[in-house]
C-alpha cells in the first residue's frame, strides 16, 4: 500500500513538469501505475495454469464448489423487473424508494431518526462510491478536519481520502501479538486526536482482520467519541454476511445511535446480496431535522453530478424489489445466512486441519475472527512462497479470503500454510 | 435582471428556477451556488479550483471544551461564505452550517415539471427521448439483450476489472472509430468503461490533471452542457471559453471560433462536441471541420477532447455522425473521447460509456491504462455490468446491430419531423423573427433564442417546461403537442418583443449598457 502510494506520487511529481509536443505524444512521460494489491492478485491468479490453484485474494463469495452464486432471491427479483421501462434517468440522488429501505435495514425500521425523517440518504456507486460521497462532503462543509483510518483497513481507504484531499492520520487497531483488537491503543488514538475528527470505523467483519470489538468495547469507544465530539463515520459492507445476523451485525450502530451519535454510514450490497458488479450501496448522514436532513442531500447531489450525473438504475431496483416484497425479504435472509454459516464452518475446518497437520502454532484466531477475511499473522515472505510453491494467491498482507476455500481445497490449504509457517 | 437578484431569490426558494443562464459571457461564478459552500472549495469558471496544497491549522486548541471548538469552526467556515451559521450549540450535527443547494439547471426542470399539476404540462427540459405518444421508450434490441443476459444462468454478478467489460470497450472503440481505423489496428487506443458521459469525462479530467505534460487548460465551446463547467474545474483542470454559437446568425460563430483557438497556448485541450452540439444543435460543416481540425493539429499543438454523446441520434448514421472525430484520429494524432450510449440507445439510467484515449505508440497506452485505473479505483472501484453487458450483446450480435441501426434512425427521423411540424406551425402563426435555425440545427435540442423572460413567461403561462437558456429538447415534442408549444412561442415573441433586441447583445452587461444608451439617446434627441 505504501509502495503504491509513492508510486503514484513520483509519477504525479513527473507529470506536469516536462512540456511535452504534439509531435512527440503528451503522454510519453507517464510512468506504470502499480497493480491493485487486492484486484491484481485476480489478475495473477488467472495468468496461472496449475490445476491446484486457489484464489483465497479479492472478498467474492464462493460457493462450495468455489464457483460465484448469483442468489436466488436475486434472480426473481432481476426476472421480475426484466423488460420494465424503467431505463430513465434516476434522481440525482437515486432511487428514493432504495435510499429508505436500505436505511431502514442499517438503522432499524423504527428507528426514530428515521422516523422524524432527519436521515439524509443518496444511492452510490457500492461502498466505494458512499465513501468518496462522504470524503468530498466532509471537504467541501468541514475542511479543517481530517480523517481517522484504523491499521490496517481495506487498501482503497486511503486512496478514496487522498483523492478527495482530506488529510488523513491512523489509529491502532490490530495487535499483532494477540491478533486481537488493540484496545487500549485504539482508545488513545482517539482520545489524542483533535476534537471534531472523523473517526472512520468498520461496522462489523473488519477487513482485513476479521477483528471486531464486542459490544462492551463498543460502547466505550462511543462514549470517549462523545466526549471529543467526533464524527463517526460507519463503513457497513457485511450487514449479514458477518454473523447471519442483520441485526447483530448493526449493533454498533445501533450503540452509537442510542448514545446520540449523529453518524453517517456507507452501506454496500456486493457482498450480503452478491450484487458486486451492480455497484449499489447507500451514503446516509443523520442530521438534526428534516430540514437539514433536506439540505445535506442537495449537497451531497452537487457532489454526484459533476462525477457520474445519477447512479445506475438496475442494482437499485433488484435490492429494492428483495428488501420491499415479504417473501423475498425472507428468502434473501436465509441465502445471506447460509453464505455466512459456510464461511463460519470453514473457519472452523481450516483451524482444525492446521491442527491436524502438526502445527505447532496458535490458530484460534481463525476461528475468532468473523466475516469474509482471516489475517492470518503470515509474513509477505511467506506468502509468496505460498504463492509461488502452492499456488495460493492472496494479498501479501496475510489476509485469506475465507469464502475461496472450500471443504474439497481446505485440507491443501492448510497443509501448504503449515508448510510455510513451520 | 440583475444577477445579485437572481442570487437572493435562488437562496431563499432552493427549487426555484431562477438559475443564471448559460449563456456566454455570464460568468458561471456568480451563480447563485456561491452561497452555497465555503470559498476554498467553490468551482469558478477560469480558476484552477482543486486545492491541491491541503493545509491544515494544527488542531484547534484541545483544552477548549468541546462546544467552544465547534463554534469556533463553524464560525470561520461562516467568514469565508455567505452562509448564515447557526450558532447555537445545542446542535449534535457536524453539518448544520450546511445551505441548501440550488437546483440543478437542467435536472430541476424535471423536479418543477413533476410538480406543476396542469394536464396540459410539457417538459422539454432534459433531454431524454419520447415517443410520438409521449412515453419513454425502451429499444427492443435491448429488451431483447436484457432477456438474454438475464435468461443466462452462466452469467454471474462479479465484479467487472476497473476498467470494464473488455468486449465493451473494444466495440465501443471500433463504433466510435470506425473498425477499421489505423489507430485500433496499431494498438494506440485504450478504452475504458464510464459512467455515461458524465463519469468518461470525469475520469479524463482527472486523468489530465494528473498527468498531462501539456497546459492543464481546457477550452470549451460558448455555451456548452452546463455540467462540463463543474467537470472540469473539480477535476482540476482550468476551464476557458472559445466562441461558438453566434446569436446573429443562430448558427456558428466560425471566425470567433478559429481566432480564439489560436490565441490559445500550445499545448492547451479543446473540448470538442462530435456532432449534436448540446444546447444549441449547431455543428461545424466538414470544410469548418477540416478547418478546425488544422488549427488545432498543423497551426497549433492542441490537444482534442470529443464528448460524443449523440452517435447516430443526430443525423440517423453511425458513420455520419462519427466523420469529425474519425478525421482527427486518422491524422495519426493524439485525442480523447468521452461516449455515451444514454441516447442513442436509450440506456440512460444504466450509466453506459466509455472513455478511450489515443496515444503515439502502443507501450504509452499500456501505462496510461494503468493511471486511469488509479483514478477510477478511489472513486467506485469498478463500472456497473448491466448496461455494458447489453451494448456488448448488441454490438457483437450483427442483427442485433442491424435492428439497433433501423431503431436509431427511427428515433433520428421523428426529431427532424417535429422540427418541420414546429418550423410549419411557427410559419402558419406568422410568428415575428426567423425561425429557419429550427431546420438548420441538428440533434436532440433546438436553441430557439428565446429569453429567459419569454421562457418564464411560457412556463408560467403555458406550462412548457424548458431550460432558461432558451434550449428545448425536440425529443419531448410530438404532433399533439408542437400547435401548443407553437401558441406558447408566438404569445412570448410577441408580448416580450422589445426584450428580443437585448437578448441579442448576450449579456447582462451589454443589456444595461443598452439601457444606459437608450437613456442617452433619449437626451441627445
């Protein structure tokens, strides 16, 4: 992550600096960018012709038989509104009717911040795009603030603030030597950090570690985020997949909410509904009335429509046919309960396969870690010979993508993480 | 009507359709969005806006208690905007100092129109295709795509790489330049997929922020879409004007036009609209073209940037429409090109398009691919399938393609008609003023020359829904309704009349000093 960063930015620091020709070509000067740590695992994997490879990299779910799952509930909706007239252009806000259910399922149906209509909530382009909505937001109406990202986080965090120009510092998160939660780390962080930041935090199956505080240490963070008057910026891409639980994967936002957190919340639906490439997800704001709910989202329209106009039609109406038809509602809960008790038994059979390999090392936090990803506490230098000698490919930070392994490769995984650990 | 006027009101009705217009010379600055958000961060035509050097006063005292720091931010926030600042400290939200937007120009005339509860209402403000009975229509290439896609349990829902369909991009390319063109077989062009036009454009804009070794200047045509204005200026690109429409003549202000593009620096980007120029529906001819096209690459060294959002709607042909911009590549030099497949195949809400950039020299390409994908990657990872997926069936499908032609110039024809129906209906009125630019234009929009006291007069009086601009989107007409549009023009012609003769000088400050100079002359006499 850090190696692209510089990357990119000795390539910045080329550009602009030589005036090139027509003649010569504008654009002789511009240096390779650095693969995606995370996609460019995909790219290799791919390139590999080995029949035991394993793709253990990029969070896609994987059925048993390792293949991508299109959901049930997903098909019937997508055969419902198949052949609709509904191509126009959306709102520059989105599908409204989308933007309610989607926080409805983050807050809570009777949530009473919904319920006196002060949530401010725009479509966005999956988790991504709710996060870099809330980056430019948080540029444009708080410029002297910066932002807070745990260590480690998903890779594009950083680079989502940096484009928006946000400056960002880090906080604790991961204890190496429990491969746990640093706690008491996390809590100075926050606590030394300037009054009015923007604390970014993972609602629940933080990626990469799977490392999660318990509701207890919830709500101490949230009282000490209280008392700094910190923003608290939720990024909920697991809302079911975690535990199974819509609700109990919410519970942090549900703590913070009761606690009087104003907090905003980027919601993705790649995962819990396998709608990856749909790019839907939601950016909600919680705001003091309807108001100021109203004004925000004019705003945060400004922002959309110099960057894509409106957001795609398709995602949004397959999510809000599931999330607003009982049936289907209920099929999607149990097609979201079931990727996450695969997940959490293949948890359980990788712990005990490295056990039953020999190995001499702990492996219980595989088994307390939760959701897609395990950090595995593995050195780049063991991964690549992962790589290299058994053709596993994941990110070099350790991080295994559970849902690639399987009760047919599980066994081979965990015989070459032995071989490369002992 | 003065523009501090136009300011006040827009900020206490936030769905008002007072927007400054987009007319040339109106300084995009002074609308009515400067009270909307502090001065840092504020898009100014002409000014680098991006605030590249983020500086960051070491953190406000934190022994002050929490409510004194809040108040002290909101405060200087307050200092550099207009915006009025709650101070009252009760409030839990890190946004309450926030004002409310104005109205998109464009997408808030849907918003008015939405509202007005007259069954005689006509929206011809976005443009978006209708058919005859006024309905939106879905091309039966894509209905037809769309079951097949949806009926194929092999497809999944994964996530596409960052930069799209591959299939995608390789047609989008060949449609654009034709699949014989040089460039493609030399492998110089690098496409990727966009968010519409929109988000193509976005992404070059960054992209030539970021990288380009030229003037980081980009001149765009006097008037052009409204949203080009916000594009690049967020990007962080300089944004000027070139002359272009000329109100005279209604048609091209040629002369104006190759005067300022030599006056431009070397190595500066001109932002070209392939053909359909949106508003005004006037395009260059091909000897203007060509004329163009050695300025921009023999006189000067200037960089082309096409928006091509119109293939095929305008005249009825792929080809046709796609002849500039294929003159521009084929003389072997460097350019790029935002598409857009949301009109001329009807996928607007999808967000289907493509952005390709050609280089000199293969090994270039596959660098600058690489850097679009840093700039695509923080913003929303990857593009959506949907959309995509169904222009690569149809464009790959050779009937497919055959039938998406016939639906094209189906749609391409019934826009010429209305504008006969319209010029007809104008002439059987004997409507005062010349009206041929009705014909003479091409593409979705007509530019009337209507002002905004006729357009709001037409609004008010005669629920015609339309941007301030005088632009109306010829889709949204149909034989039923062209008579009713055609009273509304005659009524504003003639009851505003005396405004038309102002209309014509372009700008407010031309218009008062008019004004000033029929005082005068009242004197004199």
């Amino acid at each position: 992550m850090a190696m692209a960063r510089k990357s990119a930015a000795s390539a910045l620091a080329g550009a602009g600096k030589r005036m090139m020709s027509a003649k010569s070509g504008w654009w002789t000067h511009v240096e390779p960018a650095p693969r995606d740590p995370i996609l460019g695992v995909t790219e290799n994997f791919l390139k590999d012709s080995h029949p035991s490879k394993m793709n253990v990299g990029v969070g896609a779910y994987r059925n048993n038989e390792g293949k991508p799952v299109v959901l049930e509930c997903v098909r019937k909706a997508e055969a419902k509104i198949a052949g609709s007239d509904l191509m126009e252009y959306l709102p520059m806000g989105g599908n409204v009717k989308f933007n309610d259910l989607s926080v409805q399922l983050a807050y809570g149906e009777n949530a009473e911040c919904l319920e006196s209509k002060r949530v401010a909530s725009i479509q966005a382009l999956s988790g991504t795009g709710a996060c870099r909505l809330l980056a430019e937001f948080q540029k444009r109406f708080q410029p002297d603030s910066q932002i807070l990202i745990p260590v480690p986080t998903w890779a594009n965090h950083h680079n989502i603030w940096k484009d928006a120009h946000v400056k960002a510092q880090t906080y604790r998160y991961y204890d190496p030597k429990t491969k746990g939660l640093d706690f008491s780390g996390l809590v100075e962080d926050i606590k030394n950090a300037p009054s009015g930041s923007f604390v970014l935090l993972h609602a629940c199956a933080h990626n990469p570690t799977g490392v999660d505080p318990t509701a207890e240490q919830w709500r101490e963070i949230s009282a000490v985020m209280k008392k700094k008057e910190h923003f608290a910026f939720f990024d909920m891409a697991y809302q079911g997949f975690a535990s199974g639980d819509c609700e109990k994967d919410a519970q942090a936002i549900r703590i913070f909410m009761e606690d009087g957190h104003q907090i905003g919340c980027a919601q993705s639906f790649a995962k819990n509904m396998g709608l990856y490439g749909q790019r839907i997800g939601c950016l909600s704001i919680i705001t003091d009335d309807q108001t100021q709910a109203a004004t925000v989202k004019t705003q945060l329209q400004l922002i959309c429509r110099p960057m894509y106009s409106n957001p795609p039609v398709h995602g949004a109406l397959i999510v809000q046919t599931i999330l607003s038809n009982p049936e289907l509602k209920q099929l999607w809960l149990q097609e979201v309960k079931g990727m996450a008790d695969r997940i959490i038994s293949m948890r359980h059979a990788l712990r005990e396969n490295l056990e039953k390999a020999g190995s001499q090392l702990s492996w219980q936090h595989i088994t307390n870690q939760i959701g897609m990803f395990c950090y595995s506490g593995m050195t780049p230098e063991q991964v690549d010979r992962l790589t290299n000698e058994y053709h596993v490919y994941m990110t070099r930070n350790g991080r295994i993508s559970m849902a690639g392994v399987t009760t047919k490769n599980v066994e081979y995984l965990a015989n070459a993480i032995h071989e490369v650990t002992k | 009507m003065s523009i501090s006027t136009v300011a006040l009101s827009t900020k206490l009705s936030g769905a008002s359709l007072l927007e400054t217009s987009l007319l040339p010379k109106q300084n995009f600055s002074r609308s009515s969005r400067v009270a909307s958000f502090p001065a840092a961060s504020r898009p100014n035509v002409g000014v680098q806006v991006r605030n590249n050097g983020v500086s960051f006063t070491p953190a406000q005292s934190d022994s002050s208690p929490g409510k004194l720091h809040r108040r002290t931010r909101m405060s200087a926030v307050a200092k550099e905007s207009d915006a009025s600042v709650s101070t009252t400290t009760d409030s839990g939200s890190s946004f309450a100092h926030v004002q409310q937007a104005p109205e998109d120009p464009i997408l808030g005339i849907t918003v008015a129109y939405n509202k007005d509860p007259s069954p005689a209402k006509v929206n011809l403000g976005v443009g978006a295709y209708r058919t005859e009975e006024g309905k939106p229509l879905v091309l039966n290439v894509v209905r037809k795509a769309e079951q097949q896609i949806v009926a194929d349990k092999s497809r999944n829902k994964e996530y596409l790489g960052i930069t799209g369909i591959p299939s995608f991009n390789k047609l989008s390319a060949q449609l654009i330049l034709g699949s014989d063109s040089p460039a493609i077989a030399e492998k110089r062009v690098v496409t990727v997929q966009g968010l519409s036009g929109t988000g193509s454009l976005r992404v070059g804009g960054e992209f030539l922020a970021r990288h380009y070794g030229g003037q980081k200047i980009i001149y765009v045509p006097s008037p052009t879409w409204g949203n080009h204005l916000k594009i690049f200026p967020l990007s962080g690109v300089e944004t000027r004007t070139y002359r272009y429409f000329d109100p005279k003549t209604k048609g091209l202000d040629y002369e104006g036009m190759i005067e300022d593009l030599r006056n431009a620096p070397n190595g500066a980007v001109v932002l070209l609209h392939a053909c359909a120029h949106n508003p005004t529906g006037v395009d260059p001819s091909q000897e203007q073209w060509e004329g163009i096209r050695r300025v921009i690459r023999e006189e000067k060294q200037l960089l082309p940037f096409f928006d091509s959002a119109y293939q095929g709607f305008a005249s009825g042909s792929l080809d046709t429409d796609a002849w500039a911009v294929r003159q521009f590549v084929n003389d072997g030099g460097e350019a790029f090109i935002a598409q857009s497949y949301a009109k001329n195949m009807g996928l607007y809400g999808e967000r289907v398009g493509a952005l390709s950039v050609i280089v000199k020299g293969a090994e270039v390409a596959t660098r600058v691919e690489s850097q679009l994908k840093l700039v695509i990657r923080p913003m929303y990872s990857n593009p959506p399938t949907h959309g995509a997926a169904i222009v690569s069936v149809i464009l790959s499908d050779k009937d497919l393609f055959e039938e998406w032609k016939v639906e094209l110039k189906d749609m391409a024809d019934r826009i010429i008609s209305m504008r006969h129906q319209l010029f007809d209906a104008l002439k059987e009125r004997k409507t005062p003023g010349n009206w041929e630019h009705i014909l003479n234009q091409i593409g979705m929009f007509t530019f009337t020359g209507l002002n905004k006291q006729q357009v709001e007069y037409m609004t008010r009086e005669h629920h015609i829904y339309m941007t301030l601009d005088g632009r109306i989107s010829m889709a949204g007409l149909s034989s039923r309704t062209v008579p009713q549009l055609a009273d509304a023009i005659h009524s504003a012609v003639v009851n505003f009349s005396s405004y038309m003769l102002k209309w014509f000088a372009r700008s407010s400050k031309i218009e008062s000093k008019l004004a000033n100079t029929e005082n005068e002359s009242h004197y004199q006499r």
